[in-house]
C-alpha cells in the first residue's frame, strides 16, 4: 500500500514526504516534479503553454502509474484531488492523508512564489478561495488529516509515519 499526501500548496506535503520516507525506509515520489522531469519543463510553463486542463491529464497519468505501485510515500499536487479519479486510485491503493493548514499560513509558507500558477498572484486571498473550493474534495479523499499549522515538518512527520 501507499501513503498519499494530499494538500494545498504550502501544507508541507514534499517535506514531510520526504522525512516520512527516509524515517520508514521508503521511496519517495512527488508528483509533481514527475511531470515536470517527464515533459523536461517547468510546471509553470507547462501551465502557461498548454493550460491548466493539460497539466491536469498528465497529472492524473502519472497518478495512475504510481498507484500500480506499492509502498511508496508520494506528494501529489495540491488540485490533484480535483478528478475524482484521481481520489479513487488513491484511496483504493494506500492510505490517505490531508495535510491541513489555514490559508493566512499556508500564504507564509508559499509567499510570492512564482512557480504557483493557479495562484495567479493572488495571494492568500486566492488561497482561501482554492482551499474553500477543494475542502469537499480534500475530505472525501482523506483517510487522516493532519494540522500542519504551527508544526515542523518532523512533528508532521511524526504523526504521519503512523499509517505507513
């Protein structure tokens, strides 16, 4: 079975990944930079490029090769509970988990970023509005969630490794 983390931007879920799978010997993947090495682009030229629609098909692709695995600690991206199936192959091939933070913290973590395309330059307004927009689907997906406001990664991680 896999550990899938599921989140907003900023929730910590590569971090954390990363601790998770070094604490219990695992592989990590990120989906995210799957994409990005596959096609040999950035995330958001991919998205300024080809849209949102695009970068979504080859994140659901690549979410379906990892769940014909086993094992493995993965991130996804933070829309990728979006397609419900995408939500399916998680729950039906590991265990679940949200990483959960306020948007006022969540706009900390990813500040000005740049390589943020859904956020548009919106800030922590914009975040609010995803994170309002995704919560049903965050909910439905998750097995477990866990509040990453105010926790280092390793404290995260601490809870976390529990359902590996």
């Amino acid at each position: 079975m896999n550990l899938w983390l599921v989140g907003m931007m900023g929730s910590g879920k590569t971090t954390v990944g990363r601790v998770v799978a070094a604490r219990t010997d695992r592989p990590f993947r990120d989906v995210d930079l799957i994409v990005a090495e596959r096609l040999g682009t950035s995330i958001p030229d991919l998205w300024q490029r080809d849209g949102e629609d695009s970068f979504r098909a080859i994140e659901s692709a690549i979410i379906g090769e990892l769940a014909s695995g086993s094992g493995a600690i993965i991130s996804t991206g933070g829309g990728a509970i979006l397609r419900e199936g995408n939500r399916n192959a998680m729950r039906r091939t590991g265990t679940v988990v949200w990483l959960q933070a306020t948007a006022p913290v969540l706009a900390s973590r990813v500040g000005g970023s740049l390589d943020r395309p859904v956020l548009g330059g919106g800030g922590e307004g914009r975040l609010a509005e995803l994170l309002e927009d995704r919560a049903a689907a965050y909910e439905e997906a998750a097995d477990h969630t866990v509040n990453t406001d105010g926790r280092t990664p390793a404290e995260v991680a601490d809870e976390v490794a529990a359902w590996v």
